[in-house]
C-alpha cells in the first residue's frame, strides 16, 4: 500500500511512535494493521501541530511520507466529528494538482479508513462527470479533487463546500505553476469558515508565500529538506550528447539493466508518444502516460508499470508527482525540464522508501542553459558520465552504479539499487 510506503521512510530517525499522538482507537489500529509504527521527519513535526489545530505549511522534497502527514490528523478528524455528510456535502476537501496524485492520496487514505463509515471520494477531469455527481450525491467525508473538476462540479451544484472546514492543498507550487491559482479564489469563498487548512510544498517561490498569505492564518512552518534538493540516496550523472544521439543512448541505458523499472521524461505530449512507440517497436516493455492520454489509459499504464507488465513507462511532467512506485531503479530525464524544480520532483520518482535509485540526465548542447539552471537551484555539479560539457557548464566525473541483472527482477521494489552502492564507472559513449 502507498501510505505504508511512504512511512517506512521514517525507520532508522529517533521519532516518537503514532501510538503517543492520541489518535481515534480506530485510526490508531489501522495503522498498526499496516504495519506503521514510526513517523518521517516530515510526519513528526507536522501531525502534532495539525491535531491542535493549527494551520500548518510543510515544505518537504518529494517521497518523504506529505500525505500521512495531512492524512492522519484529518482522519482523526473525521473519526471524531461523527454524523453521516447531507446529500452533495464535503466535510473536507484535499486539492491535488494532477489526476495521478489525487488517485494516489485517495488509495492513501482509503487504506486507513477501511472498515470506519469514514467516506473518501475522488473527482478529477477525464473521467464521467455525471458518474461523479452521483458519487457525490450521497455526501462524503473527504473530497479528494483537483481544481477544474471540482469549479465544473460546483457550477453544476453537485457538491456543497458549505461545511467543509477542512482544506489541505498538496503540492501546491505545481499547482501554481500549472496556473491554478485562480481556480483556488473561486472555490475558497465556497469553504466554510473558520477553517483548519493545511498547504504542502517541495519548494517555496514568493508567489507561495503570497498564496499561504492568503489562505493560512498563523500558520506553524515545518520544513525537513531545503527546497530544491534531491533524496540523498539518488545517485546522478548526465550525459552530454547531441539530441539526434539520444534514442541510441536511451537503448543503451535500457540494455544495460534490462528488466529494471524505468521512468523515462520527455519535455512534450508529442514527444513522449513518439518515443514510446518507437521503443514498443523496437520490442521494449513500454507504455506512455501524457495529457493526450484518457484518464483509463492513464490509470492502464501504471498499474501495468507496478505489477511490472511493462518496465518502461514514458511521461511528460504530468507525472512527475502522481506516480509513488517504490520499484523505480532508474529516472531517464531524456529531455531536461524547462522548470528547473521538476528536475528534482522527476528524479524523487527513484531512490523512494528509503532505497537506493539512479537519476540519469541526457542534456544537448541547446540544453545546456536548462542544465545550468537545474545545478544552480540544487547547488551541486551533476557529474558527468559521457561526453563533454557545455562551456558554462563545470564538469565533474563520475563513478557510476553496476549495471547488471537487477535484483528481484520483475518484483515491484525488487530492483538493484537497494543494496550497497556499485562502484563500476559508467560506460562510456
């Protein structure tokens, strides 16, 4: 399950056990159905400002346990505010900038409200919209959304936000760059008043501290890794190379640990299809995930990609933080982000619940000022495992991971990066 994954990251820190936050009984055994014991660095300074009820800003890289962090405390509450929703009512809303994320933080959440009359529902583009206003029709507890589905629905009158007195936006630098900003002032005049909001974050640009200005009142600040910086087990390297050069090095890449869960990053819708299908032609285990995509193909693909149907799943940046597979070894940005900030959100995808993963940058010549950005924003020189830098571009060396059979080969989680690091250089080009 996602939730337990994510908190499994928490082993090994000199935290305090869920068991000492006073949870609802039966929060309190679903988690230690689940096996959760101890909380994320993350998790640990969040959930006790939360469950006093203040509102809480959280700044943390991605795969460090955010949604149990909002998660428990709002559960909690809503075990502890009993009384079934009225027709179309939300008690509480989780706003998502993308349908992978919104599915991921339902399946969270569900997972720890199995067997209580606690109601999660989920509405996002893509899918039947009157399906969803007959979901809706029965009142939920917990509405897990993203913003244009859910503006369309409240036009419609289909869901009443009168109640709810609970709001959490998660990743929400995404969804202001994805320009969801005005869609937050249309649906916030429709929450209740006073409200506990909770506003999640891997980084934290001026215009993020204008929208907490706006949305959060005295809010308690947690932060465990500084914005920009990648998990300290994701091991990076670039390759510089013209881009008429890349679908060769891909196959390289690909050969030299075949069977290995790959996530490969293409800058464009068009593109992403365009490699998939030359990669499926080619006899490779491939499917794409893009906006082109219904949100059926969408879901197809990454349940096929984490039941290890297929072992290369091709994406634009719709992905890059919807997707919380732990099996991940490797990361391919084959077309470096215009974003500085979703290089790291692309390579969080690897190295998740406490393993070890590889994140891997192909960067042309007309790349090079993109690359420069990344590295500025994270503060480090990717070390180079072929070809020669870009003037402006300081180069470093690398020793790169082996590249042999991946252990546990076609076992989600099972790839070669979970145990001691290689230490065989990278192949040239």
């Amino acid at each position: 399950m996602t939730l337990c994954r994510e908190a499994a990251t928490g082993k090994g820190h000199d935290l305090f056990d869920f068991d000492m936050l006073g949870l609802a009984p039966q929060l309190s055994k679903a988690l230690k159905d689940n096996g959760l014991t101890e909380p994320t660095p993350i998790q640990n300074q969040a959930i006790p400002l939360a469950l006093e009820g203040h509102d809480v800003l959280g700044l943390a890289q991605t795969g460090t346990g955010k949604t149990l962090a909002f998660g428990l405390p709002l559960i909690d509450a809503m075990l502890n505010r009993p009384g079934k929703p009225a027709p179309r009512m939300a008690k509480s809303l989780v706003l998502a900038p993308t349908r992978e994320l919104v599915n991921q933080i339902a399946e969270s959440l569900r997972g720890l409200t199995k067997g209580t009359k606690v109601r999660v529902v989920t509405v996002v583009g893509g899918q039947s919209i009157m399906k969803q206003v007959h979901l809706l029709s029965r009142g939920c507890d917990i509405l897990v959304a993203t913003p244009g589905r859910l503006i369309d629905l409240l036009d419609r009158g289909a869901v009443d936000l009168g109640e709810a007195s609970y709001l959490v936006l998660d990743e929400a630098d995404q969804m202001l760059d994805m320009g969801f900003i005005h869609a937050l002032r249309r649906i916030e005049p429709h929450l209740a008043t006073p409200r506990q909001t909770m506003l999640f974050s891997a980084t934290m640009p001026k215009q993020m501290e204008e929208l907490a200005g706006s949305y959060l009142t005295n809010p308690r600040r947690v932060q465990v890794a500084p914005p920009g910086k990648a998990a300290d087990k994701i091991t990076q390297m670039i390759h510089f190379l013209e881009k008429p050069a890349k679908p060769a090095k891909l196959r390289e890449v690909l050969d030299a640990d075949p069977g290995a869960l790959t996530l490969v990053f293409a800058r464009t819708k068009h593109g992403s299809e365009k490699l998939m299908k030359s990669l499926r032609a080619d006899g490779y285990k491939v499917d794409s995930i893009h906006g082109n995509k219904s949100q059926g193909q969408r879901d197809r693909a990454i349940k096929a990609f984490r039941a290890c149907e297929i072992n290369v799943l091709v994406a634009t940046d719709v992905a890059a933080r919807g997707i919380d597979i732990p099996g991940v070894a490797y990361v391919i940005n084959y077309d470096l982000p215009e974003v500085p900030d979703n290089y790291v959100h692309r390579i969080g995808r690897t190295a998740r619940a406490g393993r070890e993963g590889v994140g891997i940058a192909f960067c042309a010549p007309e790349e090079a000022q993109l690359l420069r950005q990344i590295q500025k924003l994270m503060k480090i020189e990717i070390p180079v495992a072929s070809g020669t830098a870009p003037e402006g571009v300081a180069p470093r060396p690398t020793r790169g991971p082996r590249r042999g059979k991946p252990q546990g080969q076609g076992k989600p989680g099972g790839h070669r990066g979970q145990g001691r690091r290689r230490r065989r250089p990278a192949k040239a080009a």
